[in-house]
C-alpha cells in the first residue's frame, strides 16, 4: 500500500512539475526577448508570428497538465486510496478465516 502512495504522489508530482516547466520556459524565453521599451523583440515578422503560436500553444497546454498532475494525486487520496485499504483487509481477514479452517482439519493422534 505504501509503494502505491509513494508511487502516485511521485508520478502526479512529475505532472504538476512537468506543467509549471513548461509555463516558466515559455515565460523565461519572454523575459529575455524583452527590451529596454518592454516590448518583445524579433528578427523578423515571421519568426514572431511562429514563435508566439507556439509558446502560447505550450503555455495552454501546461494548464490541463497540471490539472492532470492535480486531480492525479487528489483522487488517489480521497478515492482510490480507501478501497485499496478496504480490500487488504478484506484478503488478510480472509486468510486468517483459511488459516484457522486448515488448522481445525489436522487431527492429531
């Protein structure tokens, strides 16, 4: 159970961190283009206009990847999680009924 929790946790942590990377390169890239005016500046039109679809095509899609990473973790703890529990108690009950059956079968002489 624990190698499950410390599975999840870590794969929707990636995600959610994988999402932010992806936003911080797009702002960081931004921040360096940017000149004494504030503005962005380009070599020329079309590298603008390429460069700007793609960085805000990247830029929305980190939202639902970090959504994802989000809802990840958060359904594991408040769903998955607990019925995980429920059936290994569930088998450990059933092994202790197994177990106390095959002893009461032995006859000893």
């Amino acid at each position: 159970m624990i190698l499950y929790d410390v599975l999840i946790c870590t794969v929707s942590l990636v995600i959610f961190l994988f999402g932010f990377a992806m936003r911080f390169w797009v702002e960081k890239r931004r921040f360096y283009r940017r000149g004494v005016g504030g503005l962005q500046q380009f070599p020329s039109y079309s590298k603008a206009l390429a460069v700007s679809a793609l960085e805000r095509f990247v830029k929305w899609l980190s939202y639902p990847v970090q959504i994802f990473g989000f809802l990840l973790f958060f359904i594991w703890i408040v769903f998955v999680r607990d019925r995980f529990r429920e059936t290994d108690k569930i088998k450990v009950e059933k092994m202790k009924v197994e177990k106390g059956k095959s002893s009461q079968n032995h006859f000893s002489p």
